[in-house]
C-alpha cells in the first residue's frame, strides 16, 4: 500500500476533524512491523543541472536516472548556499543559527555562531538511534571539529570519513603529506597509494550495512560525498570517458541544459534563463588552447560526479543484495549550488601536477558553474536560486508513485520531520536530560505521498549568511545582497525564477511584510548584523582536543 492510499483511507470523523484544524493525523510506515530504512546521500558543490535527471544528458548518471524514474523529484528544494550552514540545518532539522553554524566551522563569539553543533539541537542520528535505529555515516563532517563535536559524540554508531571542510582524493594522511587522515570511529584511517576517496566513502559504507544486518535493526545510513567540491581529481578511467564531450563549450551546453530542463518538467516552457554572467567570457572568444585546457577541466569535474553515480549503484546492489531494497527510502540532494569565482585561492598554488591527478588543487569556476547552475542564477553562496537551490531526488519502491515531479518548495529542515514521522518517532522534547529545540520545518510525506504538490506553511522560509539574506513567501522572493543592507531585491518566482526581473518597486507593500517576517525571524534565531560580527576576531572552537591535533 502507498502513501496515498494510506492518507486516503483515513476514517471520514478524522478527515473533518483534519480539515477543520483540530487533529493533526500522524500516519506513518512505523504502522508496519518492519520500521523503514533511510538513506540521505548529500553531493558537494553540485549544481542543478549537473546531473542526468535534471538536464546533463553529457554526464552518464544512469542510477540517478534510475532513482528519478523510478521515484520523484521536486523543481524547488532549498539549502543554505554553502558546506556547512547546510549540514547544520540537514542534520538537526533547525535553521543553521539556532543549531550553532550561523557562518561557518568556525568560532565568532555567539551562540548562533559558534562553528559546532549544540546541545539543544539534536541530530537525525541522536533521535533515530533512540527510537530503536542502527546509525551509519561515511563522508564530510564538517559541523564541528573537535573529537567531543565528532559524529560518534553525536549519535552514530560508525563513522567514516573527514571532519573538516574539504579533503584531497589521494593518498590522504600519508607521512610526509600535510593534509589530515581520514577517521573511522575516532581512530585515524590512512587512504592508501592508489586508493580514491569516493571509492573509499562507498567502500565502508556499504561495509558498514553488512555488519548492521547482524543487529536486525533499521538503519539509517548518511552518506555524505565530497565529490565534486574542490580539488577537481578524478579516476583516469572516468575522465577517459568525457574526453571530448565539451568542445560546444560552457554557452551552448547551459542553453542546451535550459531546454532539456524544460523538457523534463523541472521548470515551465515559458520560463526564462537567468541573464549571462557578464564575468564570464564567451567560449567563442577563446583561443584554441584556452578551449582545451577548460574542456578538460569539465571532463574532470563530470568525472567525479559519474564515479558518485557509480557509488549510488553500489549501493542500490547491496540493498538487493540484503533483501533491504524495497523497504528503504532514499534521498539525494546537494549541498548547495555549482561553486563561482574564477579559482584563483590560496590552495589552487598547492597545484604540483595536471588537473585530475593527484597533485591538482585546481577549482570549478564560473563559467562552467554557470552551466551547472543553469538555467538558475548565480553560485554557491549566494542567495539567489543557483545558490540555494539543488537537485533533490527521493526513491521508495512501492511507496512513491515512479515518474513523479512536484513542485516541492522544501528546504532542509523539512528533512528531519519527514524521517521521523516516517520511522514512527516522536520527537523529544529533552534527551539525556537537555531540552531539545523544537522543529521549525513540516514533513514532506504528504507531498511524497502525492497527496500535494507544495509544502504547506504557515511562515516563510528565510535565509541569512555572511550578510546576504533571502525570504521565501509563496511565489515571492525577497533577497538583500551582503554589503547592501539597504538594497532589497523582489521577484516573483513563478515567473521569473531565473531572477531577471526585479520588481520591488512595483510591490513597496511586498517589501515590507517580507522584512518584517525576516526580522522577527532574525530575533528568534540570533541573527546578527554580520556587517559588525565579521568585525570580531574568530576564536577557537569550544571543547577538547581542538581539531585532529591529536593525531
């Protein structure tokens, strides 16, 4: 039985007790005998049309693709714009203020800012380990750095992967190699010669559904990639396979990524696509060797994302293979949008060899970003949609109707609702004896269910970073860029959701409301203006063993 027919089947006294605002009906797989399995893979930097379901038919992708037919994907799902706020907001379920990471990894004095998690905001691993699930994580941390803020301190059972914000895919702890080694459970873990880190994500995490079968318990398995964020290095093999596949260069494919996303039913045939970044120069006033160098780089980049491809694969086979595959859902999502700037960083001078090898520390840039963002505006970052916005892809045999597209307009926080109401847990008001923040966000199971097409709300969704704010209120869009506080920025999403046209002029009284709601949120969130909190000095996160020193 679906979802539908399991909302659809509700007693009528409940229905109109439900419609009338009196009863709120929590109906749940947790009904079943066998609680459900969940799996959130989260990519790094991955734009929204960077993968086949959502417009890069150049890039094979063929077990997304099979997620996506066979499941459902939402046109609007929002994120925070950057590695950390996000993986504040997807593991605890709060805004990424309240939870502790209001910027970044990094200490600013505050509350809302201290670089790590709090207490109070519990993780998907805390609450899901106590309602009876086994917790699994493999890949990027990055929301707290010291050993008490690792995942095993908060709630997973194993871990695997690196605690920071950004790791080498080659030989990572080796003597003599300045990065740090990877962790597993607490312990150090050196990535051997030859060996490549997203292989090596997939590897342990699939060992780690092969122990949890002996404990006959649910699981829930985060897989966090680092692929494709920075440094862009791949597997020969794999950038073998792209060679070539870019000579149209970066103004032709994001066209061609605007139509085939059209085409898909992601965004409507009478949206636009976002202005050209004046930035970026045109691929036709490129030299032939300039051609060449960034064709290769973007077979790189494809590289990496068809290996994390490869990996969704692996992983599908193992849950046929533990007979788990038709009582598991799966979410896929990114981060954040395609990473902007034209790459010149302090760590691209790291750079010892080619792009791709293991001596590359070379960045995506703008203007191929451009095209993975496409048809959307603007970066990583950045509040505008190709900032905030990414693919989002959620598969559940027999419980998602197959072929679906939904509007959606989720975010982050919707994710820990959804998990919980779908593992039958109540939320706890205190665990192990703090008082838990409530859940700003609303479950997404009526809308995987098909029962709606949007998540309804009954406050805006908001967001604020390095100074850039943005509210999401229906089909209105408020932004205020970082560095101009006094500048406010409307558009209308359901026309213009390529941020074209801004219409705040014509909508004074729009305006208004909007920053009204922005900052009663900002008061309840410890929002600061960051135009005096970047003005601080950055202090040392609080707890033991500051970072991996010890190892």
């Amino acid at each position: 039985m679906d979802f539908k027919q399991r909302y659809s089947r509700l007693p009528i006294l409940k229905i109109c007790l439900l419609a009338a605002g009196l009863l709120t009906v929590q109906v749940t797989l947790a009904q079943e005998k066998q609680k459900p399995n969940i799996v959130l893979v989260l990519v790094d930097d991955l734009g929204f049309s960077d993968i086949g379901p959502f417009g890069a038919t150049e890039i094979e992708t063929p077990n997304l693709d099979k997620l996506a037919a066979g499941g459902l994907k939402l046109k609007e799902f929002y994120n925070n714009s950057i590695c950390a706020p996000t993986r504040a907001s997807l593991l605890t379920g709060q805004y990424q203020h309240k939870a502790g990471v209001g910027f970044f990894n990094n200490n600013l004095g505050l509350a809302a800012y201290q670089g790590f998690l709090n207490c109070e905001s519990l993780t998907l691993a805390e609450v899901l380990k106590s309602g009876g699930y086994t917790t699994l994580m493999a890949g990027k941390w990055h929301v707290g750095d010291d050993r008490n803020q690792w995942p095993n301190q908060r709630g997973f059972d194993h871990f695997f992967g690196f605690i920071g914000g950004a790791s080498n895919y080659y030989e990572i702890g080796e003597k003599g190699n300045e990065t740090v080694p990877l962790i597993k459970d607490n312990e150090p873990y050196f990535l051997e010669p030859g060996k490549y880190l997203t292989e090596e994500i997939t590897n342990n995490a699939l060992g780690f559904l092969d122990d949890q079968q002996k404990a006959k318990k649910p699981f829930f398995l985060y897989l966090a990639y680092n692929a494709p964020h920075w440094p862009l290095q791949a597997l020969p093999a794999d950038i073998a396979k792209y060679k070539g596949k870019y000579k149209l260069g970066w103004d032709s494919l994001r066209v061609q990524r605007y139509r085939n996303a059209i085409k898909k039913g992601l965004i409507s045939a009478d949206q636009k696509i976002a202005a050209h970044d004046d930035q970026v120069k045109p691929w036709n006033k490129l030299t032939y060797d300039e051609q060449e160098y960034w064709q290769t780089r973007q077979e790189v980049y494809a590289a990496m994302i068809d290996h994390v491809d490869q990996g969704v694969g692996r992983l599908l086979a193992k849950l046929k293979e533990l007979k788990q595959d038709e009582n598991t859902l799966i979410i896929f999502i990114s981060d954040n949008g395609a990473q902007g700037g034209n790459g010149t960083r302090p760590y691209t001078q790291r750079t010892t060899g080619p792009v791709g090898t293991a001596g590359s520390y070379e960045t995506q840039n703008s203007n191929w970003s451009q095209t993975g963002n496409s048809p959307l505006r603007n970066y990583k970052g950045a509040p505008y949609e190709g900032g905030i916005s990414a693919p989002f892809i959620a598969w559940f045999p027999n419980k998602i109707k197959a072929g679906t597209i939904a509007k959606g307009t989720g975010h982050l926080i919707d994710l820990a609702p959804t998990f919980y109401e779908l593992a039958g847990i109540n939320y706890p008001k205190q665990l192990n004896g703090i008082s838990s923040n409530a859940l700003p966000g609303k479950s997404l199971l009526p809308l995987l269910s098909g029962l709606t097409d949007t998540v309804q709300r009954s406050v805006p969704l908001f967001w604020e970073r390095g100074g850039n704010k943005a509210v999401r209120w229906g089909k209105w869009k408020l932004i205020s860029p970082a560095g101009l506080t006094e500048k406010f920025e409307l558009f209308d999403i359901e026309k213009d959701r390529a941020e074209n046209a801004d219409v705040a002029a014509q909508h004074p009284e729009i305006v208004a409301q909007l920053k009204a709601a922005y900052v009663k949120w900002a008061a309840e969130n410890g929002v600061v203006d960051y135009e005096t909190l970047k003005t601080a000095p950055t202090r040392p996160a609080q707890g033991n063993n500051r970072g991996n020193q010890n190892f």
